[in-house]
C-alpha cells in the first residue's frame, strides 16, 4: 500500500510527542488549525483514530500510540543521518588562506590537479597575508612567507625557500648594473628591492621608481613592459616559461621561506595534511625548474 503523506506523519509525530495541538503547533511553527487538519488527513488515509479528542483535551488512541512508537525512532534515525550527512559535507571542505600574489598567480593555476588527486576534498581559498586567527576566521591551513611570528599555537611546516629577482618584458634591456632603469616597488614588500641589491652586489644608480601597493601589481605593470620589477620565481616561472618575461640577473635565496601554518588543534586532520603534502610536491617541481 502506499504511504500517507510524510508531511502528514512528520505533524503526527509532533503531536503525539505533546498530546497537545497548540504545542505542537509552536513546535513546528505553524497554527493550531494546520497540525489538526495534517492529522485528519493521516486518520482518513490510515482508516483509523489516532487520538481521542474530549474536553478540547487530545490523547492517543491505541493505534495513535502503535503507530507514534514506529514514527518516533524513524524520524530519529532521518535526523541523524541528515546531520552525519551535512557534517561529511563540511568535513571535506578545507578553507585555505594564501597570500594574494602567491594565491593568484600560483597557486589557483595548479588547484586543478590537486581536485584531481584528491575528489574528496573542497579547496575553499581565502586571500591574504600576515599574521592569522585560526579560530576567528575559520580557516583550516595557511600559506605565508615566514616574515612575522606566530604564537605556540600554531605549527608551521617549511615548504620551499624563496628565490627572488628582477623581471621585466623581454623588450626591456637592463644596462649594466641597472643604472637609469625603471623599478617597481611593492608596497606589500617594501624592502625587496633593498635586500636584492645588497644580496647581488649590483647597485641601481639613477634609478626611478614607480609604487604599487601589492607585488602582483608590480608584476603585472612589468608584463605591460612599464618597468622592472622584482619577483618570486614561484609568482613569474610561467611568464618566464612562455617568455613573457626575462630575468636577466636570475633568481637568489632572500633568507625567507613559505611555510604551512596549521593550528595545533587540527595537527593530524588528514585533509590538512593531504593539501600539505600537494603543496610541497608542487613547490618542489616548480622550483626544479629555476634557471641555473
């Protein structure tokens, strides 16, 4: 035979729990009128009484209290399925904070193949940089440059080292020892330009300088053939790759690293560490291609 309307059931069971209307209609967030009209229309579709109905007064009837017995523990078994389902849901989601530049002309490119490998997984990327609050923002695993500290909260795992060095579009030519070039200046690394030249030796004199607030932009101006900028080989081994960019002076290690960091309290979470792990390897193939 065919069910009555779950809707219906879903009513009664409310009702039974309650032996009461009015309740179960503040329960379920509905009138008095529509828990007694769902009920009217599970005892016509079953043939029988299901409450005895005196004094403005509801109790169950025998069959009421059989079929409330049977109700009862299948609702229940729905709702926890329901909520294991929605918490497998959000399980597979990790919420990854990268740094904007890294994020956007790295990382994104390469999220293909780590949905690949793992189809389970739902990468959720946030943007930025600098110090983070695990708990405040939900995130699960952080991609930073080791240039600030965090407290013991937080474990952080080494992924590669940066290299850096200037680039430019392939039309530019730098004079010797970048005298009257035009620099690129990230406001998001102010002192990048300062480091580089004192880690090369190769001075800038009379050189002029353009600002921008983040690195991607310096890098994007110098693709546009507005300057030289200075780069990570992670930001720019595509653009060198296809020849879109030059770096004529090549790429050095500044003394800075990226590094994974994970709240102590998800050290062991495995999707944590399958994206780590993905993240190394792809770090390590990229940098395997630095110019000698």
């Amino acid at each position: 035979m065919a069910l009555p309307p779950l809707s219906a059931i879903r009513f009664f069971n409310v009702a039974a729990q309650t032996e009461n209307f009015v309740q179960a209609a503040e329960r379920l967030h509905v009138t008095h009128g529509a828990v007694s009209r769902q009920v009217r229309i599970l005892e016509e579709a079953l043939g029988v009484a299901l409450f005895e109905r005196r004094n403005r007064a509801v109790f169950l009837t025998p069959a009421g209290r059989a079929l409330y017995a049977v109700t009862s523990l299948v609702i229940e078994q729905l709702e926890d399925a329901v909520a294991r389902i929605q918490q497998a849901a959000r399980d597979n989601v990790l919420t990854v904070s990268c740094e904007p530049t890294i994020a956007m002309r790295w990382l994104i490119p390469r999220l293909p193949s780590f949905k690949q490998v793992h189809p389970d997984i739902a990468v959720h990327l946030v943007a930025a940089g600098g110090p983070i609050d695990f708990r405040r923002t939900g995130v699960d695993l952080a991609l930073r440059r080791d240039d600030f500290h965090w407290d013991e909260s937080v474990l952080a795992e080494k992924i590669c080292d940066e290299w850096v060095g200037p680039v430019c579009a392939p039309r530019i030519k730098l004079r010797t020892h970048m005298e009257g070039m035009h620099l690129l200046h990230s406001g998001s690394r102010p002192d990048a330009w300062k480091r580089w030249h004192r880690l090369a030796g190769v001075p800038a004199k009379g050189a002029s300088r353009a600002d921008y607030e983040h690195f991607y932009l310096c890098i994007q101006a110098a693709l546009a053939g507005l300057g030289v900028s200075m780069a990570s080989f992670l930001m720019v081994g595509d653009e060198l790759k296809n020849g879109q960019l030059h770096a004529p002076y090549g790429f050095l290690r500044d003394g800075s690293s990226y590094c994974v960091l994970i709240p102590k309290s998800s050290v062991g979470n495995d999707n944590c560490n399958r994206f780590r792990d993905w993240i190394r390897a792809q770090a390590a193939s990229t940098l395997a291609c630095l110019p000698a």
